[in-house]
C-alpha cells in the first residue's frame, strides 16, 4: 500500500524557499508541494510553472483554506501571524527560525502547538545535519566536558547564492515590506524595553543568524542556565560567556557583515584529554555535512582526525523527519518550545549587554 505524499503549502517563496525548501519537497516522494503563497505575483507565476502548481495565494489565509494543504512550511519574514492561524486551520507547521520575534509572540505559539496533535516543527536545519548528529555522538564519549565554544562568523552569502538560480519579484509595493519590518522592529523594542532598544540590530542578528547557535548548544547541552558576560564587540559582532547545567561554561562568539570569503563555524567541546570540533558548513552548500574534528592523544603523542559527516542536506534530513513525525507518530526532534527557549536567552544575552555598558 502506497501512502498519500504530505501535501505541503509554501508560504513565502522567497531566498530560503527556492534554494532548499522547494526543489527538496519537489523531489522526496513523501511530500509534495500543494500549494504557494507569496506576495509577488511574478514569483508566484514562475514558480507555480517550474514546479507544476496551480494553487497559488496571495493571502496566506486563502492558501490555509485549501483542503489539499496538510501542513505548511512558513518562509516568510514574519512568522508568528502565520504559525497562529496554521494551527488554528489544523496544519502541521515547519516556520523557518525564528519562531518569533520575541519571547511574548513565541509563548502562545508553543501552547497551541502542545495543545494540538499538529506537528510543530521549527527549521533549526543543523540539529539534522548528519555531521552534527555524529559529533554529538563524539562529545557524549569523551566525559563531562570542561569548556565549550561556539565560534560562528558568517562569510560572504553572495558566492553561495550565485549556486542557484533564483527568481526574484520586484511586483511588491516596497512601502508593503518596509511596513512590516517597522512593526516587527517596534514589536522588538517594545519587548527589549527602553533600556536594551539600543541593542535592537545585534538582537536581530542572534535572532537571524545567532539562533542556530543558540539551538545547536541547546541540542547539546541543554538550556543555558546563567549569561555571565555579553558585550556587543562591533555592530554586528557579539561576544557572550554561558553557563550550562553542572557550570559548564561556554564562549559564544557571533559576527555577520560578509566580512569574511570563508564561513567559519563551529562548536568545539574540551573534554579532560580531548577535543571535538563540529565545523559547519555555508548553510547554502547542498550534500555538504558538517566535518568532525577530533584531537586526542594517541600513544606518546597528538593525533588529529577529520571525520565527515554522511554526505547529505541538512534541509532534506529536517523534511524527512517532518514526514517521519506526520505519518508515523515521531515526536519532533526540534519542537516549537526550543525557538521559544532561544529566544529568552537571546533577550537574556542583550540584557546582560546593556547592563554591562549601565555599569561601566
Ligand atoms: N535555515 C536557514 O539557514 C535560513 C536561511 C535563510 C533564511 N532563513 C529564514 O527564512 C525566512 C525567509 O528568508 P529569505 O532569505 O528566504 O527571505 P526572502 O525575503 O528572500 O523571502 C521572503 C519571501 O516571503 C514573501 N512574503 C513576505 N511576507 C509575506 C506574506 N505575509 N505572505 C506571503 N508572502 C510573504 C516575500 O515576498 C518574499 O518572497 C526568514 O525568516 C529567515 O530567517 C533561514
């Protein structure tokens, strides 16, 4: 007996859609694309042909209407309104990270999504990346680890974009997404409070950027505990010491600005004799899993050994599980309250910044 393929809609068909989400949903047998939302209608057209799909929305509400749609996969730049009314259609939900813009838009999220028997999934790619699976599996043997870094400076996005062809509408009122980046910018502002709004890029940049750290240290060690340190080095550059359970500490170090021809990030765990590095690679980079690198001592000596991660994309490993979760009852690897969880310590890591700089 065959199983009914997930029908999925895709809403918002912008960067991230096009590189991964659709041509992955396209080509693994247990989902199909249902139906697109977006506000071009260009892109709309152009992608409603390349991949055959006649359902095709303008409003999301409308694409949540279609009873072909079974679940969603939110790839908009404001998720939270959209997450809220899937639920409330009763689709299962993939939202692109962040789940939200603050912690007050993320906590009826998760209630609702607990609340229901939807799957409720939040796009943190990298926990599925075979090479990070291996490497948690490297950290879990070497003891209780000492200390933790999570280096992650962003290279250069335009080379990798250049991989793909990407269809871009210039059919939306700029007035249209120039207002919803104000409100979402106000809505952060107002969660941060007066004393932290000052703060307001560097918190958009660990939401962005910074929330895949935060979610692969929380995939490996839990919640952090305590933010004893944070300080904005630069714009868009952050430096922060965690405290994870059992006072683990961890040196979190986050940069974007294509400063860099080279994406550099890694976690790298110390452990009484022995390290384990997780080195990710460009997200953009299809079938390149993370690289383990492992330093222990061998006989009298050093020895250095680069393990790869089973060829693969991250993206493809996250919708096969979403498939997994749907149709045979997984529980999700990467719920909604994780996004909820990075979000908190995200304000918490500002606050500590802000009142760093009150006391100085
Ligand atoms: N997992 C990752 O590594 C990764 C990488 C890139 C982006 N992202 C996330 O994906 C999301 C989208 O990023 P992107 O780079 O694709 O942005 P983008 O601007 O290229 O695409 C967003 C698309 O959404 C459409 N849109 C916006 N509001 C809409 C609405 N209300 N209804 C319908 N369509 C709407 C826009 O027209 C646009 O085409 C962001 O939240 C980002 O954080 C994740």
């Amino acid at each position: 007996m065959t199983t009914k393929p997930i029908g999925v809609g895709v809403i918002g068909c912008g960067e991230i859609a096009q590189l991964m989400h659709l041509p992955i949903l396209h080509e693994l047998p247990e989902l199909e694309i249902a139906a697109l939302c977006d506000l071009s209608a260009t892109m709309r057209q152009g992608l409603g042909e390349h991949y055959g799909v006649a359902a095709r929305y303008h409003d999301y509400r409308d694409l949540l209407a279609d009873p072909a749609v079974e679940a969603v996969a939110v790839c908009t730049f404001d998720h939270a309104p959209v997450v809220e009314a899937a639920l409330a259609a009763g689709k299962h939900v993939l939202v692109e990270k962040p789940l939200a813009f603050t912690p007050e838009e993320a906590r009826p999220l998760v209630e609702a999504a607990e609340r229901s028997a939807l799957v409720a999934m939040i796009g943190y790619m990298k926990l599925y990346d075979p090479g990070y699976v291996l490497g948690l599996e490297r950290i879990a043997a070497i003891g209780r680890p000492k200390m933790i870094q999570v280096h992650d400076f962003a290279g250069r996005f335009d080379r990798y974009q250049q991989l793909y062809t990407q269809l871009r509408g210039a059919d939306v009122d700029p007035a249209v997404i120039e207002a919803g980046r104000a409100a979402a910018a106000a809505r952060v502002r107002a969660a941060l409070g007066p004393s932290h709004a000052g703060h307001h890029d560097l918190y958009m940049m660990l939401l962005m950027l910074g929330s895949h750290d935060l979610a692969v240290l929380r995939g490996a060690f839990g919640v952090a505990e305590t933010v004893s340190h944070a300080q904005a080095v630069g714009p868009t550059h952050l430096l922060a010491v965690l405290g994870f359970p059992g006072g683990v500490p961890a040196l979190l170090e986050i940069a974007f600005g294509a400063q860099y021809e080279w994406w550099d990030e890694w976690m790298s765990v110390h452990g009484e004799r022995d390290e384990v590095r997780i080195e990710f690679q460009n997200p953009y980079v299809r079938n390149a899993a993370a690289l383990v690198r492992l330093r222990e001592s061998a006989g009298q000596g050093p020895s250095e050994r680069l393990l790869p991660g089973t060829p693969d994309t991250a993206f493809r490993r996250q919708w096969q599980h979403f498939a997994a979760c749907v149709r045979g009852g997984a529980a999700p690897r990467t719920p909604l309250r994780g996004g909820l969880e990075d979000l908190e310590l995200a304000v918490r890591i500002v606050q500590a910044m802000a009142r760093r700089e009150a006391e100085a």
